[in-house]
C-alpha cells in the first residue's frame, strides 16, 4: 500500500519540508516518515481484503523550538486523514553533525485500506 501522497501533503499544510527515510534539505523544521510493516489484516474467499501499513512520522525541530501547537495540529491532520495515531513521542537528540541537539517528535501511525 502506498501512503506516500497523504504523508507528503502534510509538506503543503504545515509548509515544512517531508521525505522518506532521510532529509538532505537545508531546512531546520521537517518530517521524515519510514514504513515500519504492511500486513492483510481482512480475508475472504481466500484472499486479502484490506490491509494496514504501520508508519513512523517524525517532526525534526530545533531543540529551541515551540514545538507543542505544531505536535498536535500534524497529529489532528493525521487523524483527519484516517490514519490511526497510536503513539507520540518527544525526546531531544543530536544532529547528523553531532553539533546541534534537535527535537525528534515521534509519531507512530497506521492506515488501513481497501487490497
């Protein structure tokens, strides 16, 4: 199941920059979203019927950053979407450079749809 295009519209909405697996950009606000597993979870006449997709979405702020208002406008945005919002975490971290400690807002999601 390809998600993508929900998660990437959330670049649109929140004007942040979103990609898969990793940021290259030079922004210092992102999103980056990784699949974590994809299962049928719905069978009939002995096929699948629906599956779900497990995602994590993260927010990358700097540590500085007011970052609750933003936390709970992406969840919100999720919700209305249709993916489910199991978990969200907050915790400090350094950058790739290892110079800068940033804020890592940890979204664990899913999303069932129709096979």
């Amino acid at each position: 199941m390809n998600v993508n295009p929900l998660i990437e519209s959330l670049e649109k909405k929140f004007s942040v920059p979103v990609a898969q697996d990793e940021y290259d950009g030079k922004s210092d606000k992102y999103i980056i979203y990784t699949y974590e597993d994809e299962r049928p979870v719905y069978f009939g006449d002995n096929k699948t019927l629906q599956d779900t997709v497990y995602l994590t979405v993260q927010l990358i702020v700097p540590k500085q950053f007011n970052y609750m208002n933003l936390k709970h406008q992406i969840r919100d945005e999720l919700e209305r979407m249709e993916f489910i919002v199991t978990d969200i975490r907050s915790f400090l971290s350094s950058a790739i450079n290892g110079t800068n400690k940033i804020r890592r807002i940890t979204f664990d999601v899913n999303y069932t749809d129709n096979h």
